[in-house]
C-alpha cells in the first residue's frame, strides 16, 4: 500500500489551512440546570497534542466532527458546543482560543477560514447534521475541501467509515494521517501481524460483528476468552441453554463450530483450550430482579425466562489465570451488563487485573467506548499500555479488513 503519510514537526505550515477531522464523537450528560457536559474526555485528550503541534507550527486550525446520529438534521442535543467548550478547557495557553461556528454557508465559512489567526482554530458544528456527510456526497466532500489546504486525519474512531470527511475530503485535498491515527495504526497492526505470545483476547459486548476478528486472530492466538453476546452464542451451539439472553440469531453455525474445533489445539501454561466459555454465570429475570448464580460446569441450567448478565466467579477465577501468564493481552467488549453494579464484577476484576498486568509483564490493548468507560472505574485506566480511541475500528483492522477512510494516507510506492 506503501508509506503512511505524516506530518513532520519541521512541515511548513504557517499561515496554512489544516482541516483536522477530529474524534469528538464523546458521551455526553445532563446537568442538574439540564445541560450537557462531556462525561468523558479521554478522546479529546488525544486529540489535544496534535492541536498544539499544529498551533506551534503556526497553522490556521479548521477542526470537523460529529457526535451521535442526528441523520442529516439539526438536533439541539447533538451540537458540538459543550465538546469544544470542554476542547478549549483541556488546551495548554499557548494555543489560540477555537472559535466555534453555526455557519452552515460554506461560502462564508471558506471566506473565514482565511482570516484565521495563526495558531488558532475555527471549529463548525455537528457534520452529520448534513446528509451529505454520511452518504460521502461529492459536492459536499468538495465545499469541506473548500475550508482547507491540507487535511489530517486524527479520528481513528470513525475511519472505518466511508464518509465525506473521512474518504471524500481525503481525495481531494493532500492527506495525512494524524500523530495519533499513525500511532494506533502502527499497534494495532503490530498486535494483529506479530504478537508477543501467549497472545489472550478477551472479547464481549453484545455485539456479533466480533466474530471476523476471532476468525482473523485465532491462527496467532493462544487464547481467547469470551463473555457477553458472544459466549451466550457459543453456550446455545452447544445446547446449552441461555434463556433470553441476547444472541447473534444472524451468526453462522458453520463457523462457529469450526471455532469450536480448535478446542483441541494446546497452547503454554495455563491455556488448555483455545476457545474458553464460561464455566458460571450470574442470571436474573430483568436488570432489576434478585440475581442467582448458574453453575454450567456442575449441569446447572439457565431457565426460560432468565437472562446472563454477568460471569461467574469460577469464570473470573479461569480467565485472570490465563491473562496472568499472557505476554499480549487485546480486550474489547465488557463481558456483563456493567451499568448496573450488581452485573459490573466480572467486568470489573478483569479490568483490573489487565491494568496490573500491563507496562511490565504484559503489553495491554483495550478499546471500545463501553470497555474504556469499564476500564475507568477501576482507577487503573493509565496503567494500560495502550487504549485505543476506536471499537468499531478496532475490531475492523483485528479482523483483517480495510479501514475505508485510511487508504488516501498512504504515499503510494
């Protein structure tokens, strides 16, 4: 594909126009005078070093995101105002203030952009209250292009997606790849091609489009671990009841049960088995009704009408013995409903242990919105070696496929 392209310190870029498509898309919460605030800055955070890179080489800064799905329409809740009112907080003083656009008139926002001080930055709202942002319209991709000179890509979040400010805007103007994005790429691509083993993935949430990355990694992994969707899954292939618990009605069996094969294969101390379900799980009628533990290993049997809500302790117990004797340890998808506190053990205790093992003995990759905000209310989110910005993305490159938005970056050979 050839060289990633990047900007280097010494690029002369004063008195140009960078659009720096950002990672802005972050949670947002109620006040009690019912406003929003930034419940999580961890993205901007990153985002924060390449502004000041950019400020101190005296570039006229236009910063592009969105937040949310409004679908092409204004959506007071979804405006990017309290996400830069926290950006601007977060910058050091040496950086110029963002000065932050309701335009929607890209003639006169292309006209501003050129009368941007150095080091400063020009912010628009929410791009996704354009349709044409989503459906990577050519004419809209062209009047974002008409707000810069130079285009960095610093949102590895959303470069799985083919939008017009990822992949439109990315062929019309000189393209780079962000500090950050090149960062993220470059781990995540070396966790993917050659991990120091034992390699342990520990995949959860509910989601079902994890399964590619299973498949992707399973020939360079020594053990995978599974909680959430996923497992409950694995748990019915094999006749095990689940009750209504949530699972992928849409996954292959076929697939699944070639996965399950591999049970056979032998790894290094204290991984057995391939693939590992859990042996016990923490079940109730609803989030709010009186939990129980179901012992699967002993023939205990999920009811009808229960749902799994958490593993069990003999499962933490199994799956922090096998992460303790990893050497790469990639985690994504919390493996119970962790919003409830009742449900956030499992999630939690390997959440905490990943941390301890990292920096040291381990090198630790977490990512996903819901495992970072799991992650953080350990207290140990720092300890982890490297925490990626992105879980759709993440698990795009894990399974092996392109990320749509990231081509373009590449100086061809």
């Amino acid at each position: 594909m050839g060289t990633l392209r990047t900007i280097t310190d010494d690029a002369k870029l004063a008195g140009k126009r960078v659009l720096l498509r950002g990672a802005l898309d972050v949670p947002l919460e109620k006040t009690a005078r019912g406003g929003l605030l930034v419940a999580d800055d961890f993205r901007l955070q990153q985002l924060v070093s390449t502004i000041v890179r950019l400020a101190k080489a005296r570039a006229r800064i236009v910063l592009v995101g969105h937040i949310g799905r409004p679908h092409g329409r204004r959506v007071a809740s979804l405006s990017l105002r309290p996400v830069i009112s926290r950006l601007q907080q977060l910058l050091p003083p040496e950086v110029g203030d963002i000065s932050f656009s309701l335009l929607h008139d890209f003639g006169l926002l292309a006209k501003r952009s050129k009368k941007i001080e150095l080091g400063h930055i020009l912010a628009l709202e929410n791009l996704r209250f354009f349709s044409g942002e989503e459906a990577n319209n050519p004419a809209f991709a062209k009047q974002l292009a008409s707000l810069g000179d130079v285009y960095v890509n610093e949102c590895f979040s959303n470069s799985h997606r083919a939008h017009a400010s990822m992949l439109g805007v990315a062929k019309l103007l000189p393209a780079y790849a962000g500090w950050q994005l090149a960062r993220e790429l470059k781990v995540l691509e070396d966790v993917r091609s050659h991990p120091k083993k034992p390699f342990v993935l520990l995949m959860g949430g509910i989601k079902m489009d994890k399964l590619p990355v299973l498949t992707n990694l399973a020939p360079h992994t020594s053990a995978i671990l599974l909680g959430g969707g996923l497992a409950n899954t694995f748990l019915q292939i094999q006749k095990i009841p689940v009750g209504k618990s949530a699972v992928g009605e849409k996954v292959s069996k076929v697939l699944l049960r070639k996965l399950l094969k591999e049970q056979r294969r032998f790894f290094g101390r204290g991984m057995k088995a391939l693939i590992h379900l859990p042996k016990d799980v923490v079940v109730a009628k609803s989030p709010t009704a009186m939990p129980r533990l179901v012992d699967l290993e002993n023939g205990e049997k999920v009811k009808a009408g229960e749902i799994i809500y958490d593993i069990g302790p003999k499962t933490v117990l199994e799956y922090a013995t096998i992460i303790k004797a990893a050497a790469t340890i990639v985690w994504n998808g919390p493996v119970g409903m962790f919003e409830k506190p009742v449900f956030a053990q499992g999630s939690r205790s390997l959440g905490w242990l990943i941390a301890a093992r990292s920096e040291g003995p381990a090198f630790g990759v977490v990512g996903g919105g819901d495992t970072l905000e799991v992650l953080k209310s350990t207290g140990m989110e720092s300890y982890v070696d490297y925490r990626s910005t992105g879980g759709g993305a993440m698990t795009t490159l894990l399974a092996g496929k392109e990320l749509a938005a990231v081509p373009p970056l590449y100086r061809k050979q």
